[in-house]
C-alpha cells in the first residue's frame, strides 16, 4: 500500500536508531543510572491484605550502621483536605492509616548498601490491626463484605450514594431500545464470562534514583513510558512545584501500560531530601508482582440476539471490574471496545467498578478491551454456530463500517474492519484441516486509538544532517517511524536522520507514551516541525533567488522555482542551505506543539488453532494468525512485532496467566516460577498480515498498532478450546485442571 501511495522511505525496513546501543549492551536501562555518594533504598511492605496501622517505629532502623534516612507517610504532605482521587493515589504510593493490598508500602529507608538497606526495613515495627480481607469484587459487593474505604460514596447511580460501599461507580452506554429488540430475536445466547487479574510481566522491574539538592530542586532518573507524567505525578505526591522536577527518561525494558504511573519515584526523592544524598531504588521481582498494577480481573455478562439469517438485532453487557485497592480501574474503556465491532441499532452497557484488596490495576495494553471482548466475541462466537454460519461470515454480515455510528458516541471514518474479515477468509491458515481433538477460534478486536498533546524540534546541523528531538519514550521503535516519518516529509535519506528521546527540561511537553498515540501524536508533532523547517528553507532559497516564498517549491529534498517563475536558479538541497545558514538567517530549527485529533480507531481478526489432550486437558496452540488494519504501517517490522507481541501476551493470558491469593489475600505466585508467562516453546510461530486503510486525520494515514493486537486473543484461544472440546469455556485461564473438567463434566 506504501508503494502505490508514492511514499519513498515509508513502509521500508530500516534498522532501528537505538539497535546498535541496545544490542551491544551500552544502552542504559532504569537500574543502571549510578552517581557518587548514591545511596540505596528500600521500601518496607505490609504482609498483611487488610489492617489499621496503629504505630510505625523506626528507631531501630534509624540507629543502625549506614541507615541515613527512615520516611513514612508522615514526612509527605498532610493529606486530610486532600480530594478522594488525591488521596487514593498519595495513599496507594505509601499507606497512611490502612494498608488495603498485601505488599502494599509502609515506610522505606535509604542506606550505604542493598543489604544495609534491607536489614533497615526488617527492623522497622508496624503495629497492626488485622482486618477481614475481600480480593472477589463479586464479594465485595455483598452487603455485609469488609468496607476498604469509609469515604467510597458511588458515582453514577439515579439517586446519591449516602453509606460506605466498595462500588466506585455505575456506567451505561446505550443507543435503541435493547429489550424491544430482544423481543423481536430468533435466537438469544446469555453467558457470563470470568477473566482473572494478570500482571503485565515486563522484564525490566521497576527503577529509579532521585536525587533532591539544596535549591530545592530534583533531579530523576526513571524507566517509565512517560518522563512528563512522572513529573507531575511526583510533584503531586510530594507537593512541589513541577518546574523544580526534572525527570531523565532511561531506555525502558518493557512496560506495556504497567510503567505509565510510578510507585518509587516519591519515596526516593524524599529519602534523597532527608538524607542529603542521592538514592537509588529497585523493586525485586517479588515487589512487581505484589506492589504494582496488574490488570482488572472481570465478571462479564453478555445478551445477544438475532434473527435467524444472522442479523444482530440487540447486545447487552453486564461488566464488573476490579479496580484493585483504590478507584482508577479500566472499565470505560472495556465498555467502549465490546461492541464496537458490529453495526447494531439497539446496545445496552451497564459497567460497575469495584475496589478489592489488591494491587490499584494499571494499564495492559489496551486497558479492559481484552477482558470484555473475551465474553463479547465468545457469545459472537457461540451465535454464529447457532444459525450455522461460519464465523467470519457471521462478522461480516454484521460489521461495522465507514458511517457505522458506535454506541459509545463516534460515527466511524474508513475503518478496516471487513478488509480484515475478508483477509481472514482468504488466508490459508483458515482453510487448513483440523486434526483430531484441534478447534478452531476466530475473533474480532477493536481499540479505539489516542491523540492527546505532543512536541518535537528538528533542528539541521551545518552539515545537512537532520537532528529530531522529541519526548515520548520509546517503547516499539517509534525513534524509527518518527525518522522515518520526517525523512518522507524533508525528502532526505533516512540514514541522515537523528533522534533523541529529551527529557523534562530539555524539550517540549509530550504526554505519556500509550493509548497508541505516540506514532500517531507525536509524529504528527515531527512532520509539523519539519514543516516548519521546509518554510524556512524555501524562504532562504527564494531570498537567494530574489523572489517570493511562494514561488518556490519543496520536493525531494530540494528547494525549486514553481514552474513558470521566470528565474534562472539551479535547485538548493538543504545540505546546501544548511551551508549558508549563518549568512542567510542563522540556524534552521522547526518546532511543533500540538494537541492531536482524529486518532483512527483499529480493527483486528485474530484466528487459533488449538490441539487439546484429552487425557490431560493441555491446550496448545497449533497455529495464530494475525490480521490488523494499521492504516499506514510507517515501519512495517515494527508493526508485526506489535501483533506477535500482542498474540503472545494474550496466549497466556488466554491459558495460563492469573494472579492466585490465599483466603488471607495473599498472592501466592509472585514470580516467574508460579505466574506463567509463555515463551518461545509454548508458542506456534504467528503469522501477520497488516491491512492498510488510511487514517484520513493524519498526513501518512497512522493509526494507533500497539494495543489492538492483545484484544482478540483471548477470544480466539478462548472459542477454538471451546470447538476442540465441544464445551463453551467462560472462565480464563484455560488450564488443564480446567479443561479436563469441561471434557469430564460436559460442562
């Protein structure tokens, strides 16, 4: 599709800038930031999930060789007028009055070594009072289930919540009249569907050093996806001003939403305040998994209807969501993603959140679409074969398209939903023969995309080399499709471009990098500014030529009389105007800053073949296919890596994953041995096929590719299990014990 568009580096395959670096082990990733005179901290956790804290005493700690600085919720800035969300998130960061999850951060100390440190947090006393603890949010609804928070009034609901409760908010999304049409159906399918807490399980824990100096000014260095919102983050928590915080962004070892918030930062610029050195944390794996934000685990009802040539004529949705210990879970989100695939004139969604005791959830790349899509597509599914369609064709008679107004506010612009469909069909891994005891699954995933605000600066070095400075940490190769992007746009070769990832005080703001924004966003934010540059050059060349800017024209890297101007004038490249910069105007930079619209909303079909032992219950995916309508896939490699990463992360979401707390609310699998993440010999070789509908809001026709290729996995795991084994599955993970008991029972 590149090539019919006439792009020149767009769609090529080049090596990525921060290969080299990241290959040879020379880039530096969130823990290998060092200074002289660093101390190291070390965070103290609850064992407990539910409990009052009556006393914290630290003097032991505070006496003990090395120990140079004890904090606790008291050295942060009172919190009594704080607002209800000020509070949850100050608190969830380092408890004050009760601890709500197991692991959750008491007090944290800083010392002249790790093992100091760690003998320092042993020796700090917590005096408890041990409450009743509930991790089900089904539990935490009951009447009489054990209130996290005494000032949880619910949102959304016809009347005003006046008593104590754990449900944060009710939400509803509606268009038509559901049960009219409901009434009018053939065919009726009802289930409810339970997706568990998961853990995003980067590989790169989290890490920090934050350094306070005696202006009052700090200085951190953090693995994050999003160096700005760790500077208003903390400065919130800590009550500064954000132009006294710097934040250094280092090269980031995965994070997949789960490295969008912070947890250390805080406490280590306030060891760093109290102590007069700088203080480095690092989580043990352990902390990851117990302290940090997994996904919401669900409860989802799900009511289809059709006639009986498959027309859907209703689709309701129950969603429940676990928001962890404190409000902020994903339920919007996944309310907005269910149905959206589907042109249908009559849609209820009712969504409640609920507050458990475990970990606040964070994002997971496309932050409660999986969960609710899982049940969606799953009734889709189970509809189809009802009326004896096949499930691609099922889809396609009902998809949404350009036009389709979605029950959750846009009409929708092209989108690629049938070309993905009708790409499924055609694809030879759906005409493959199953073998004996092997199902096939085939689903739909959806993500509607972000803008929000991004800047960049291009700046031309004397030589004609092009110098991009941008702030959105990189996380999928986005230094790659931003020089590529600006190497379309200026008509220079991509090997004269170079692009650094600034930080806080060093370029203009940019938000976080998720929501699959950053290629779109802030690589908007590059072509304005290389716009920027190309007005510059153009004037420079026309005042050379003693004509006007608009007689000239910009085209393959150089400046041209539009035809017709009666100039005699040989074409300026820009190495020859960068030459003559400082007699013709001085340096040649462009800048951009932008809020962006019109993010493209993306579409995926996800296919599986599972083979599943019947002695055993084993499921193993045989084969997945991945298709994906990425509007222009700008770095093409880098595209189908988000797919693949996608499809593996909701494999094993799909069959093994799952967070697994005892009646004590404690989480019994906080590391790699227990939580099971797959890897290569759990995994088929995936196949993808990007499908390219450009998005019209945007110069290149960029959509958003990083979270829509995680959405309909566990549909498509979840109904090709279901065929292999005859028995419709509606509890995730897939695991044998599971599965047996479905061949067993029937049911």
């Amino acid at each position: 599709m590149s090539a019919a568009q006439g792009l020149k580096y767009i769609g090529t395959r080049p090596v990525r800038p921060d290969g080299l670096e990241k290959v040879t082990g020379r880039a530096n990733f969130g823990a290998d930031h060092a200074m002289p005179g660093m101390l190291h901290g070390k965070v103290v956790r609850s064992p407990h999930a539910h409990a009052r804290i009556r006393s914290i005493d630290t003097s032991r700690a505070e006496a003990m060789p090395g120990v140079l600085a004890v904090i606790t919720a008291a050295d942060f800035p009172d919190r009594t007028n704080f607002s209800f969300g000020r509070k949850g998130f100050n608190n969830n960061l380092i408890a004050s009055d009760k601890v709500l999850y197991h692991g959750h951060a008491v007090a944290a100390v800083a010392a002249t070594s790790v093992q100091a440190a760690e003998a320092a947090a042993e020796a700090v006393v917590v005096d408890y009072e041990v409450l009743e603890a509930v991790t089900d949010a089904l539990q935490a609804l009951e009447p009489d289930a054990p209130i996290l928070h005494d000032d949880l009034r619910t949102q959304g609901l016809p009347e005003p919540s006046t008593a104590s409760t754990n449900l944060v908010k009710k939400q509803v999304i509606s268009k038509g009249d559901v049960e009219a049409a409901f009434a009018k159906a053939d065919e009726i399918v009802e289930r409810t569907f339970v997706t568990p807490m998961v853990h995003q399980g980067y590989i790169e824990p989290h890490a920090c050093v934050g350094s306070f100096n005696e202006d009052g000014q700090a200085t951190v260095w953090c693995s994050t996806q999003g160096h700005f919102g760790v500077r208003s983050m903390t400065a919130m928590a800590l009550g500064m001003d954000e132009g006294d915080i710097r934040v250094i962004a280092s090269e980031i070892g995965g994070g997949f939403g789960g490295k969008t918030t912070i947890y250390l930062e805080p406490l280590a610029v306030k060891l760093s305040e109290k102590s007069g050195r700088p203080v480095k944390m690092v989580m043990t794996r352990e902390d990851v998994f117990r302290a940090t934000g997994p996904a919401s685990g669900t409860v989802n009802t799900i009511k289809i209807g059709c006639k009986r040539d498959g027309t859907i004529v209703g689709m309701y949705a129950k969603l429940i969501y676990e928001a962890g210990a404190f409000p902020g879970s994903p339920l919007g989100a996944g309310a907005m993603c269910i149905f959206a695939p589907y042109d249908v004139d009559n849609v209820l969604i009712e969504g409640f959140e609920v507050v458990v005791n475990r970990p606040r959830v964070a994002a997971y790349r496309a932050p409660g679409a999986p969960q609710s899509m899982f049940a969606g597509e799953s009734v889709i599914d189970e509809l189809a074969e009802i009326v004896g369609l096949d499930p691609i064709d099922f889809r396609l008679k009902n998809a949404a398209s350009e036009g389709t107004h979605a029950a959750y506010g846009p009409t929708f612009g092209p989108v690629g939903l049938r070309e993905c469909l009708e790409a499924a069909k055609a694809h030879p891994n759906y005409a493959k023969p199953l073998g004996e005891d092997e199902g096939r699954g085939v689903a739909a995933g959806f993500w509607f995309n972000g803008g929000n605000q991004s800047s960049a600066e291009v700046h031309i070095t004397d030589s004609g080399m092009v110098k991009i400075v941008e702030g959105s940490p990189d996380i999928g190769g986005s230094r790659a499709s931003m020089a590529l992007m600006a190497a379309e746009t200026l008509g220079v070769p991509y090997e004269r471009m170079r692009i650094r990832v600034a930080d806080t005080d060093s370029t203009g703001y940019c938000a976080t990098t998720g929501g699959s924004r950053t290629t779109f966003a802030t690589g908007l934010a590059v072509i304005r500014a290389c716009e920027d540059v190309i007005r510059q050059l153009k004037a420079r060349a026309a005042a050379s030529w003693g004509i006007e800017p608009d007689q000239v024209e910009w085209s393959d890297g150089e400046a041209r009389p539009v035809p017709g101007v009666n100039v005699e004038a040989e074409p300026l490249s820009l190495t020859d105007l960068a030459r003559t910069a400082a007699r013709t105007g001085g340096p040649i930079s462009g800048r951009a800053s932008l809020t962006a619209q019109g993010p493209g909303p993306a579409f995926s079909v996800n296919m599986a073949d599972v083979h599943v032992d019947r002695e055993t219950g084993r499921a193993t995916v045989t084969s997945f296919t991945a298709i994906q309508d990425a509007g222009t896939a700008i770095h093409p490699d880098y595209v189908e890596g988000q797919m693949q990463g996608g499809a593996a992360q909701g494999i094993g979401w799909a069959l093994n994953e799952e967070y697994i707390y005892d009646d004590n609310g404690v989480l019994d699998n906080p590391g790699f041995l227990d939580y099971r993440v797959p890897v290569a010999s759990d995994l088929p070789m995936i196949d993808t096929e990007i499908v390219e509908v450009p998005n019209p809001n945007h110069p290149y026709g960029v959509r958003g590719c990083g979270e829509t290729p995680i959405v309909a996995p566990l549909a498509a795991v979840g109904n090709a299990v279901s065929h292999a084994v005859g028995v419709r599955m509606t509890e995730l993970p897939l695991s044998p014990p599971k599965v047996l008991e479905a061949i067993t029972n029937g049911s």
